[in-house]
C-alpha cells in the first residue's frame, strides 16, 4: 500500500478535547467505517502510527475527528499548518449501505462519530442519535444537525443539551416508533455497542457496529485487536472493523 504525503491544513478544537484536522493528502476513495494509519512524527517517538477513522474525503481534502487520550493525540493536537505527516489507507472494512425500504439509524457515542457521521453524509436519509455526557462534549452539532433528510437528536448524561438520559434510551424510543425494517448502525463503547445489538435482537432490526480496539499495524499481521465472533477470532483491523453486531461474542 502506497504511504502518502498529508499536510495539515487545519486544526482546531471543536468540543473539549476533541480535535477536527484537515489534510492535504491525495487519498483514494474511502467507504464509511474504513480508517487510515497516521505516522505523527518522522522520529520514533511515537513509534507506532495512529488509527483514526476517515470522517470525509472531498477532492484532497481529508477531514480526521478525534480526541486528545494519550501522548500520540497530544501530540497531533499540536499541530500547526504546513506540518506535513504521513498517512496509510484506506483500511479495513466499512458499512453497507441501507436497503431501499430499510429505515437506517445511526447511532455514535463517546469517540464513535466519525464514521457513524460519513455514512450519515454519504446516505442523506434516517434518524442520528448522538451520546454524550455534557453540551461541551458533542462536537459539530450544526453540521450533524443539517444533513439533509436526516432527522438528528442529542442526548447528553448531565441534561446540558438535547434529552437527557443515554443515546441507548433514545435508541429504545425510536425503535417502538418505527414500523417499517430497520438497519442501525453504531459506534461507541463496548457496553453501548453491546445493549445497542441487544436492542436490535429484539425489535428485529438489522445492526453493524464499528469496534474500536487497539491496533498496532493496521494490516492484520500483529493480531493486538483481535475479538471473537461466531465465526472464530477476527482481527478488528483487516477484517473489521465494521461487522455484524450479532457475530461478535461481547464481553461480560
């Protein structure tokens, strides 16, 4: 896979901790759900690249959303314009798309927007509910809030913004409105992701879920994201990380 040139364009903080990058980079296609590999620094430090899902691609303008959790996103955060880093991908596998009659949820929290926001902009139709814990913690609400066709809701733990209570509440309400099939589509925390796919089982909807684990080399030869399925082990990297919610053996 070729390794390409990204220059960073833009930086900026758009909710606490919570950065949305821009890259000149000439990056091929990108399906919704898929990430690429981000080399930081020409130096060892730090040594291994940084996965980080691709939330646009528009002609060479590459758009990242993440968040500052340890010395790697500390140090993307203090990035300027005209920094140039590298960058490996598209990665892994993304998200279907939602049949014709399908009504498609989609559903992000904690630092699970960025691909659950590209499907939402690339499929233009359905509801997005989005989980946070306060006001401060939801980032580009004006632009997830003007996706045409697509109706969205804010839940946040502490009230500040949109229905207080859990994006999972939200899901559970939505769910007894719709009549017709469903497909949701999240990312999120383990135990979101798992009462979300429990929720599915029981309404009979269709799910896929996009894991976020640990990855070391992106390609699946480490095998440091492993998770089981129904199927055996899988490699959230080269076989994920978008699966079948009802494939994946979740932890207790």
């Amino acid at each position: 896979m070729k390794e390409r040139e990204a220059v960073v364009q833009d930086n900026r903080e758009v909710a606490t901790d919570t950065f949305l990058m821009t890259l000149a980079c000439d990056f091929p296609p990108f399906t919704p759900g898929q990430f690429l590999m981000l080399r930081i620094n020409s130096t060892c430090d730090p040594f291994l690249r940084r996965p980080l899902a691709i939330l646009s691609l528009k002609g060479d303008s590459l758009e990242i959303l993440y968040k500052v959790k340890g010395s790697g996103t500390s140090l993307l955060a203090g990035k300027r314009p005209g920094d140039v880093m590298s960058a490996l991908g598209p990665l892994g596998n993304g998200f279907s798309t939602p049949g014709q009659d399908e009504e498609a949820i989609y559903i992000a929290g904690g630092t699970g927007l960025p691909p659950i926001l590209a499907l939402a902009e690339k499929v233009r139709r359905g509801r997005l509910i989005i989980g946070a814990f306060g006001e401060n913690d939801i980032p580009l609400w004006n632009r997830i809030s003007s996706i045409r066709d697509v109706h969205a809701q804010a839940t946040t733990e502490d009230g500040s913004f949109g229905k207080k209570g859990l994006a999972t509440e939200a899901l559970k309400d939505l769910l007894h409105e719709i009549s017709r099939p469903s497909i949701i589509y999240a990312c999120g925390p383990e135990g979101m992701l798992r009462e979300i796919t429990e929720q599915a089982r029981m309404s009979g909807a269709r799910c896929e879920v996009s894991l976020e684990e640990y990855m070391a080399c992106g390609f699946g030869v480490c095998s440091a994201c492993v998770v089981k399925t129904s199927e055996g082990s899988r490699k959230v990297c080269a076989q994920g990380p978008v699966f079948d919610a009802f494939s994946i053996k979740w932890r207790d």
